[in-house]
C-alpha cells in the first residue's frame, strides 16, 4: 500500500509516503554526538506521534496505551480498517543506523498478501521513511515531488523501507510494494506460528537499504507504524511494547 507516482490514486500505503511529516526535535550537534540511543520509545503516551488517516477510507485503526504487570505497550485494533501513526521527528540514519523494537499480533490474516494489491495488508508493520532531497533529485523527480508538495503541502518521503508481520509465509526475504519499487517489504515474521508470542526485532537501517536498492540511503528518515486490513476486510489486534534507534 504505497504510492506508484504523485497522481496515482489514494490508498492508505500511498497516503503513508505522502502525509508523513518530518520534524527535527530540538537537540543540539554536540548532544546528538553524544548520544548512543537516539530513541527508545517505550509508549508511555503518543506525545511523540501523530495520527494519519487516510482520504477515501472512513473507518480508522485503532491505536491505544495500555498496560499489563507493570509494562505498556501500545496497543493497535485494525477492523477492515487503515490508519497509521508517525513519529514527529527526524533521524540521520549513518548516525543511528541500528533499531530494534518487540511486537506481537493477535492473528494472522486469511487473505492478506502484500504482493497483490488486493490483498496489501498486514497486521503490523513499521515502517522506516526516508527523506527527499530536492537538491539531489533528478528533473523527472523533482517535476514529481513539487506537485506532491503542491497538493499535499510537503514533499513525500524519497523511499521507505516496511518492515512487516506477514500473513503468508513467502519465499523471498522481501517484495517490491505492489504500487512502487520506492519501497521495499521486509517479512521478520511469517504467518500463524508465533501468533500470540513476543518477537523482538533488530536491523541495521543502512546495510538494509543498500541491499534493498543497491545504493546509499539519504540521510535523514523518521519512523511510521500501521495496522491495516482495509484490503481483506479482516480483522486483528497487534501490539508494540518498544522501539529503540541507537548505533
């Protein structure tokens, strides 16, 4: 569920690389240098995040705080539904190249596989979003991405790597989106086995990259999360209890 080109029509993966927006939080050079986690995001509130809904799909995601033994999480409810959150700030990925996070999902889907567009959805997936830089675009991009900004107020993102909880096991270690070989789909976990468990994740964002699209990631990225079923009109509830970008 990503986006093919500026006026390809609206789907909630496009409207994911179109509406993310990237605001640096306010922290010094000299601190940032200092710095070994950039983020551990451990859902305490959703100060940190903003919602993302998507035109032309009325029923939204679900996503909430909750705790358990002393432990949040958050908490997302997706019911033939799509919306996102994204995380208000930016990153510069050779700085923190490295990220880890632990989920779980309720269900798999019967009918979801992200290599179809009919059936692009996923229980959870996190999505790592990187910036677009007009001044290193080609004429066709930047005719592309300032009619986005035009329309959209703010240029999409260059490219996007999503990790996902897949339905079905695939025999690939990743997919091009259906809608757009800007993105790549990761599966870290696949189908019903661990269904119910906790499963903790950890990626280098850069090594990543290169091995996805065969060259080396702008700089700057931020951070999406999305529980959709919108496609197959199914139904689950997932879980994040962190998400941590260090080196």
């Amino acid at each position: 569920m990503t986006i093919s080109s500026a006026m390809s029509s609206v789907t909630a993966g496009a409207c994911l690389l179109f509406f993310m927006t990237f605001f640096l939080p306010g922290i010094s050079p000299a601190a940032a240098e200092e710095r070994k986690v950039f983020l551990r995001e451990e859902f305490g509130t959703l100060d940190s995040w903003k919602p993302l809904h998507f035109p032309k799909i009325e029923k939204h995601t679900v996503y909430s705080i909750e705790s358990k033994d002393g432990e949040r999480y958050l908490r997302a409810e997706s019911n033939a539904s799509a919306s996102g959150l994204v995380y208000k700030g930016t990153f510069n990925v050779y700085d923190y190249p490295k990220m880890r996070w632990r989920w779980k999902i309720s269900n798999a889907y019967e009918k979801g596989d992200g290599r179809t567009k009919a059936s692009d959805d996923y229980p959870i997936r996190i999505y790592v979003l990187f910036e677009y830089d007009p001044q290193k675009a080609g004429a066709l991009d930047k005719v592309k991405y300032g009619l986005a900004k035009a329309i959209y107020g703010e240029y999409p993102p260059h490219s996007a790597i999503n990790y996902v909880w897949s339905s079905v096991v695939w025999d690939l270690p990743f997919i091009n989106s259906p809608r757009t070989d800007k993105v790549k789909i990761v599966p870290l976990q696949s189908g019903a086995k661990r269904v119910g468990t906790w499963q903790e994740e950890q990626i280098d964002i850069v090594e990543d990259y290169r091995r996805l699209f065969r060259a080396d990631p702008p700089a700057r990225a931020s951070l999406g999360i999305m529980s959709d079923s919108d496609n197959t009109a199914e139904k689950a509830v997932s879980f994040v209890s962190f998400i941590e970008v260090y080196r």
